[in-house]
C-alpha cells in the first residue's frame, strides 16, 4: 500500500488520532471540503464510536466537519463490506476482467441507495478506496 497524503490529510488524521485514539491508514477529504472518511486499523472501530457514540460525535463537532469511518481489513471482501455499511452486502465477488479487478457486489434491494448515497458519492467513495488499499479497479451493484 502506498498512498500519498497531503498535508490537509495529514493534519486532520493527527486531530482524529488525538481525539479517538484510534489508528488512522488513510484520509480522503472529499469533493467541497464538507466531507471527511477515515480508514482506521483492523479493531479500532470501537475506539472511535466510544461509549454510547460519545467520541464520534465529540470528533465530528471538534473538526466541524461530517465524518465517515471505515474500518480497513486485509480481506478485500471484507473491506468492500466495511466500505459499504450500513448496506446490507448479501456477496461480494472480486473477478478479473480485462486485466482489471473488479467487485461485483450483491446488496439487499432496499439497501442499494444507500450502497450508492445521495449523488453517488458513497459508491464513488467505496471505488476510490477499494483501488488504493486492493488495487480494485471498479465496484459494480449487481
């Protein structure tokens, strides 16, 4: 994995780190700047929710921002599911197409607006990730 991190990146997940104690992989500060997604280290979700929900919703008022969290996993299938949640994934098969990978993902009818949110923005998110942490290169809804 080699990601390059801006120094906007960087400093937000020093901010996010301090008030979570969490272990930040990867930052992306979406399109207007409203919008942050944090990957953090396999078993740290939960130092991010805290008890209750206290610490995400103390990090999303310090940074004044609205922040996503995906737990990262070595298993592309399980980080594709991370990536999508709170969609209910039913499947996720990574197959090669043209030299490319690609995840072809079976989520539940009534999740699949969530799976791709307001404007396409989740499943654009889902895509950016899956290719820099599995070198995935598309995400299909099937």
């Amino acid at each position: 994995m080699n990601i390059k991190l801006g120094v906007d990146e960087m400093r937000y997940i020093a901010l996010f780190e301090g008030l979570t104690g969490a272990r930040v992989q990867d930052c992306i500060i979406h399109e207007n700047g409203a919008r942050l997604t944090f990957v953090v280290k396999t078993g740290d979700i939960g130092f991010v929710i805290g008890k209750g929900g206290n610490n995400i919703r103390k990090t999303k008022r310090m940074i004044g921002k609205s922040v996503e969290v995906v737990e990262y996993s070595a298993d592309p299938v399980k980080f594709v599911k991370n990536i999508l949640m709170p969609a209910r994934v039913k499947g996720v098969n990574i197959v090669e197409r043209e030299g490319k990978k690609i995840a072809l993902i079976d989520v539940e009818e009534q999740d699949r607006g969530i799976a791709i949110g307001r404007g396409g923005r989740k499943i654009q998110c889902a895509k950016k990730l899956a290719l820099r942490h599995h070198g995935i290169q598309d995400i299909s809804l099937v």
